[in-house]
C-alpha cells in the first residue's frame, strides 16, 4: 500500500466536518491518515468526539499566548511534533498569518460556507438569502494569506428554497460539506490535485471528472 498522507484537523466548534473526515480515512485505502485535531478553544466539542475516536487531540488556547505569532509559533510546533504533512482547517475560525500560511504551500485546505469567490467572510446563509441566489454551496480551497480567496480545490452546490432561513440553509449546505470535503482531501492527499502557478491542478484522470456535485432539490 502506497504511504497515507499524515494530515491533522484544526477546529473550534462541534466538528461536524472534522468526523466525516475522520470516517473517511478510517478506510486503509484512503490517502490521508488522520494523526491530529487541534482546537483552539477548550469548549471546542469536536475535540471530545476525536478522542472517543482514539485520535490524538491538542488545545493551542490562543487566549494563552500573548499574540498571534506566540499561538501560530505553538500550533505549528504541534504540527511539527506529530509529523503533519497536510492540514485541512474545519470550523477553525482564527485567521492565520502570512508566517504560518507560507509554512504549508499546497498543503493547507479550508472548507468555506459558500460557492466561492461569492459569500467570502462570514455570515454566508444570511448574506445568500438577502441576495437572493438561486444556488449557494460549499467550497474546499487551498489557503492563502487572503481570506477565502486561495485557489479552489472543489465545490457543491445546493438549490436555495422558497421559505429558507439562514438555518435551514445552513443545514442543506452541511450535508454537501460532508460529503465534498471528504472527496477534496482525498484529491489532495492522493496528488490527484495540486497547487501550481496559483491554481488547481488536476491530473488527467481527474479532470474529466471535475470535481464538484450538485445536490438535488428533495423530492416532493
Ligand atoms: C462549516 O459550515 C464550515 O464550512 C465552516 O464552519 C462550519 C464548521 O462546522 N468553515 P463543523 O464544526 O464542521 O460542524
């Protein structure tokens, strides 16, 4: 078997995308080997769920460190410590600095709320609804210091409904989260997809096959 890709998952929340991805490498044969999830945040509920899936987890508290390269000089010290060669960013919600970004070229994802280059920042559900879209999503990018602007790994769209809220938006959203950011890091992991010149690149298996999926409109 070729070598899984050692990747850790940085959180802040309850890491609803941080289990699927920690499901899908469960799989021998999936191309990253999940080694790591750390939080920024104690209260980050994802943390207890990766320990009861037996991963090694970490709390970087940046309230404890006096600014932002103290934290990222720390979390990147962790990374080191465990021999990460992949990051995939899940519900993290720290902005990270140049200083540590330049550290992982073509090896740092995120997972934006989004069909981006729309809806960048937050708030994405309640900003597609006064829009008015008639598609919003989700996008996997690889980061770079501007803010969800990095070059797009994979997306998945979902019909915005008459009647939506921002919650039940958020809902559809996720469940297209679960699934394309399973797909993305596996792209990545398995050098099916790439960073070059500022881009994505696939390989020729790959792109015949572009990688993005639509969900449908639920039935009636
Ligand atoms: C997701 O919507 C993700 O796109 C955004 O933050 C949310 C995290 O949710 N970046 P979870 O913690 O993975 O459940």
């Amino acid at each position: 078997m070729t070598r899984r890709l050692r990747t850790a998952i940085l959180i802040s929340g309850r890491g609803s995308n941080m289990t699927v991805l920690i499901e899908a490498a469960r799989s021998p044969s999936f191309p990253a080997e999940i080694v790591l999830v750390a939080a920024n945040r104690p209260d980050a509920g994802g943390l207890a769920r990766a320990a009861a899936a037996g991963l090694p987890t970490v709390c970087v508290d940046h309230k404890a460190f006096g600014g932002r390269e103290a934290f990222e000089q720390a979390l990147q010290a962790e990374l080191e410590r465990h021999r990460v060669g992949l990051v995939c960013l899940a519900g993290f919600m720290r902005v990270l600095t140049p200083w540590f970004i330049e550290r992982w070229p073509g090896r740092l994802l995120n997972i934006h709320p989004s069909l981006l280059p729309s809806f960048r920042g937050l708030h994405t559900h309640e900003r597609a609804l006064a829009e008015g879209v008639r598609l919003h999503g989700a996008t996997v990018h690889f980061v770079v210091p501007e803010l969800d602007a990095g070059p797009i790994v994979a997306q998945g769209a979902v019909p915005v409904l008459e009647g939506d809220t921002p919650d039940t938006l958020a809902a559809r959203v996720l469940t297209v989260e679960h699934v394309l950011y399973p797909q993305a890091l596996a792209l990545v992991a398995s050098g099916s997809a790439m960073l070059a010149n500022g881009r994505v690149a696939l390989t020729q298996a790959q792109a015949a096959d572009a990688p993005g999926m639509l969900l449908n409109p639920p039935g009636p």
